[in-house]
C-alpha cells in the first residue's frame, strides 16, 4: 500500500529539493514522456524517461532523492492517483503519453499496459526487433488501464505504460563510483532507440 493517496498528501509531509525533486522539459512532438516514480523510487526509469524524450518530446520525472534508498519507497504515489499538478498539465496538452516505470524481477522484459493499442503495437514491435523480450504486464494491478492512469490522461484519453523489470534495468547500467554515478550501456542505448523509432511512425 502506498503511504500517500494523492501528490497533496505527500507535499504535506514532504520537501522538495530534499526528498524529492521534479525534472520538466516541453517538447515539440506532441509526444510526452513521464517517470512518475523516477530517482531512487524506481532506479533507471529517469535516466531511460529523459534519453527518451531527449530534445524534441516533453519529459517529466518525479524524482526520489531521500538519502536511505529503501526510505525512497514512501513516494510512490500509485499511477491512478498520480496527480502532481505540473504532470497533469503537461500530459493534457500531449497527444500521445507514455510512462515508464520500474517492475521487480531479475528477468529481463519489457510489460506493456495502457489504453493505445496501436502505439502499444507499433513500440513492442520495434522493441522486438531490437531483442527485447516484450508481453503484456503479467499483474493484474499494472495493467494502465484505469481513467485517470498518468499515461492515459492525454487528449487522447490513451497511453502506453511499459514497466521494466530489475533485471533489464540491471542491464542497461555499469556502477562507475561510489557516488552512484551510472555509465550506460549498449542495452540501454538500444532500448531508448528502439522506443524512440516507434515513436518517429
């Protein structure tokens, strides 16, 4: 169960810039990228979310950046309920949403859920060919389906959620430091690639 049900829950108990902090940046596609639980909350999904978007879509991340890794899992606000007023406007003014998030499992695979099945189609068809294990999300509760899902609350009313297990995001990073820097790898740069071709048709 979450601790919060809703972004004012947790700004009442929370500070940004030292629990959290928000990453925003407005593209020109009409294609919006989001990491509702990005940081520390989810690990990779900031870095995966950003290259994504790179120059040209919007980009939003929620980032964790509580000290203790573990205290991190406190702002996780569950996607139905994630209504950080900056994320809401940036998804309505978007055609397309797709979220990315984080999924346990030391198996490496993509989920896909959301309501948009033909960008759900055209983007796991790009990541097949790319060589990545892709299917439709095994839990019942990750599904992306719900109304007010982040991922589906664009002008299209239908998004696409892929969550990507440990293992995969594993693989997508070397620890170069004890500062936690991460070095990317060429799984990381064939995955971005592979979504954002998809993303071009």
């Amino acid at each position: 169960m979450d601790r919060y049900a809703n972004f004012g829950q947790l700004n009442a108990h929370e500070v940004e810039g030292q629990d959290y902090r928000i990453h925003l940046r407005h593209g020109h596609t009409g294609v919006a990228i989001i990491a509702p639980h990005g940081g520390k909350i989810e690990r990779g999904t900031l870095q995966i979310a950003n290259a994504i978007a790179d120059d040209n879509h919007s980009y939003y991340c929620f980032e964790g950046i509580k000290p203790i890794l573990r205290s991190n899992r406190a702002l996780h606000i569950t996607s139905n309920n994630f209504d950080e007023p900056k994320a809401i406007s940036l998804v309505s003014k978007a055609e397309w949403v797709v979220t990315i998030h984080g999924a346990k499992g030391m198996h490496c695979a993509v989920y896909a859920g959301g309501l948009d099945m033909r960008l759900r189609a055209t983007v796991l068809d790009s990541l097949d060919k790319s060589g990545f294990a892709t299917e439709d999300d095994p839990s019942p509760s990750r599904q992306g389906k719900g109304t007010t899902n982040i991922c589906n609350r664009g002008l299209s009313r239908q998004g696409l959620q892929l969550e990507l297990t440990l293992g995969l995001r594993k693989s997508m990073f070397i620890p170069v430091d004890a500062g936690h820097r991460w070095k990317t790898t060429e799984v990381f740069i064939s995955f971005v690639d592979g979504v954002r071709r998809a993303l071009e048709v």
